[in-house]
C-alpha cells in the first residue's frame, strides 16, 4: 500500500503533509518548531473528520454546535474548521454547510451569516408549481452570489486542487439508482473523475438540498440527483469510508489513525407538515428521521471504543426543535435556544471538552509507518 498522505493543517493552519512515511513542512521555521512533538515514535494519529446531517433550516444548529467547539480553542478569533478537520462531509443542509466550511474555507461567524441569508430561499414560493415547491431559480442564484461575496467564480467547480484543500463531500440520491451518490472535491478512484470534473459548487449544492417537494431535481452529467436526505441523512458512515479511500487506510488502519471523529445532528424531531396537504411527505421525513437516529447508534455500536476513548462524538440536540419544520426560517430563535440549551448540559458539556481536546490533538502526529 502507498503511504502518501496529505493533511489540511495542524493547529497553526499550516500545510503539513506526509509522503512515505516523512513529514512535509511548508517552512523550515515550523518544522524546527514542531520536530520534537512529532518525531519518529508517533502513533500516527491525526485525521480529524467532521460528520453534518441533513434537516432544512434546522442546520443552523449544526453551525452553532461548531461554533461553540471553535471558540473553545480561540473565543476572541474562532479560527476557520478547515484549520483544523482534514475531511468535511455532509447531506442537505448539512451538504450546504460542509461546502461552505470546507471547499469555501469559510469562519464559522462566516458561515452562519451566510447561511442565515441564505436560508430565506425558503420564502420564494414557485408561481408555477401545484406542489408548493420553493423556488430552485433563487436558491441557484443565492449560491451565486454567495461565491461571489466569497471572491468565488459563481461557477467554479466542487473540485479543488489548491495545497490549501480541505477535502470536502456531500451526498445526494440518483433518481435513476435510487442509491447516494457522493461528489466531492477530491478524486476518489472508487468514484472515477467524470462527476469531478464537471460538478459545480451550485449544482452540488442543488443536488444534496433537492428535497421532496420543497426544490426539483437537477441533472449533471445526464444523471438526475434529488435531495440527499432519502439515501444518507446521517452520513456518517460515508464520512468513514471516504476517509479510508482518501487516505488509502484500511478499515484497522483507519481506526488506528482517525484522532477525532465528529458527527452533528438537526435535532430529534418529530416534523410537522409544512403545507396541510403534504401529509405523505411528512411521514417520509419522520422515517427520514427515524434512520439518522438508528444510523448513529449502529455506528456506535460498531466502534464504541473510538467512543468510549473520546476520539468520536455525536452531538444532537434532543428537545427544543420537534416542531420546527425543515423551511420555517421564522423560528431562529426556537432553533438558538433549543441548541443554547443543550450545549450547556452537563453532558453536552463534558462531551465538547473532550471533543475540543481531541481536535487540538490531531494534525500534528502525522508519521506513517
């Protein structure tokens, strides 16, 4: 097996990477500052991979749940996630936010303001539709004009080859295998370069966020995509397997060099209908729900001692947003408070201390046998 590995950042936000076996430094100034922390005793420890569920404007909590991890390693300046993760992945919304924090390399105070202006999409209703779908025209055009404010080509490609790259993915559903599909900004030799040559961040962001009757599919290389959400609301078990073939680790070596797993939820709700006749959809994103749930649990399950050795977490929040629906952007609050409250639990708590730590630790263990 090859051992070329290459890694986002350490601590400081500078690239570091790894090639058979021997640290890279992008400074001879830092390689003498960090040579006696890294050395050639190391575990190899160091992939810090970050997990974003689905679930309409509920995402803001994902964004808060990461701001609060930020600021816990710098309150006055929370430095930008892709400093820290080498892998950030995410479905729907959580698709939208792993884009914005990875590919675009956004701060989190970033994030969530782009995110807050972005999620009023939800308020342009199609005129010309009968199932009350919201306008995909405007949420492709907020996108746009995302970029843009960012210095972004509004129709630049999901691809990224910059030495700066944080690998990012997120997930959408084939219509025509019904199976998810991953496009990501990195190549995967299990996926091929058709799709990651062609896929711009707009029409990714279109593919994992074309839920059910709220915005239509999108076709990208003659395949239609619809929303994320009906094949891997919780990815987090993609998150795993993209980490192993972008490192090229097998699934003991994995686990052996993942230094911080962590995986975001929406919430556990129970969703409300967003329009009085979309009863079926409803209970197609209960069920949706249902499986995020029994999807982190089986993960657990099947590596309880990355949990039980705080080098994995999941951060959900459990009451406070049963009832708000994946498009009321009118409930900011609700979604503030619920999550305000649940990160100050005693067990919220702890767990984001642990958590802060163990993504302190990582990035700088880097040597391969």
């Amino acid at each position: 097996m090859s051992n070329n590995f290459t890694f986002g950042s350490d601590n400081s936000g500078v690239q570091i990477g790894v090639n058979h076996g021997h640290v890279n430094y992008a400074s001879e100034a830092y390689k003498q500052s960090t040579m006696s922390e890294i050395g050639g005793s190391s575990s190899g420890k160091g992939l810090r991979l970050l997990s974003l569920d689905g679930g309409g404007v509920r995402g803001l909590s994902i964004i808060l749940i990461i701001k609060n991890l930020m600021e816990r390693i710098d309150q006055g300046n929370p430095p930008a996630p892709c400093e820290y993760f080498e892998l950030i992945g995410g479905t729907s919304t959580g698709g939208l936010i792993a884009i914005m924090l990875g590919r675009m390399r956004m701060t989190i105070r970033e994030c969530e303001t782009a995110y807050m202006k972005l999620s009023h999409v939800f308020t342009q209703v199609r005129g010309d539709s009968n199932t009350c779908q919201f306008d995909h025209r405007a949420f492709e055009h907020a996108i746009k004009v995302m970029l843009a404010e960012h210095g972004m080509d509004s129709e630049c490609l999901l691809k990224d080859t910059s030495a700066a790259a944080c690998r990012t993915f997120l997930c959408a559903t084939s219509q025509i295998t019904s199976q998810t599909v991953v496009l990501s900004s990195y190549f995967n030799d299990r996926r091929g370069s058709d799709l990651l040559n062609e896929t711009k961040i707009w029409e990714a962001a279109r593919a994992t966020c074309a839920a059910m009757n709220l915005f239509e599919p999108i076709t990208i290389c003659d395949e239609t995509f619809v929303d994320g959400q009906t094949g891997a609301n919780n990815p987090v078990q993609e998150t795993w397997t993209e980490a192993g073939d972008a490192w090229q680790l097998n699934k003991g070596e994995l686990k052996d060099n993942v230094q911080c797993l962590v995986s975001i939820g929406t919430g556990i709700t129970g969703f409300t209908a967003f329009t009085p006749h979309l009863s079926e959809v409803v209970r197609v994103l209960e069920a949706i729900s249902m499986e995020t749930e029994q999807t982190a649990d089986r993960f657990r399950r099947q590596y309880t001692d990355l949990f039980q050795l705080r080098r994995a977490f999941r951060f959900n929040v459990v009451r406070g947003l049963e009832n708000v629906g994946l498009e009321e952007v009118s409930k900011w609050g609700s979604i503030k408070a619920a999550t305000r409250n649940y990160v100050q639990t005693e067990e919220a708590y702890v767990a984001m201390r642990d958590c802060t730590k163990s993504i302190r630790e990582g990035g700088r263990n880097v040597s391969f046998a």
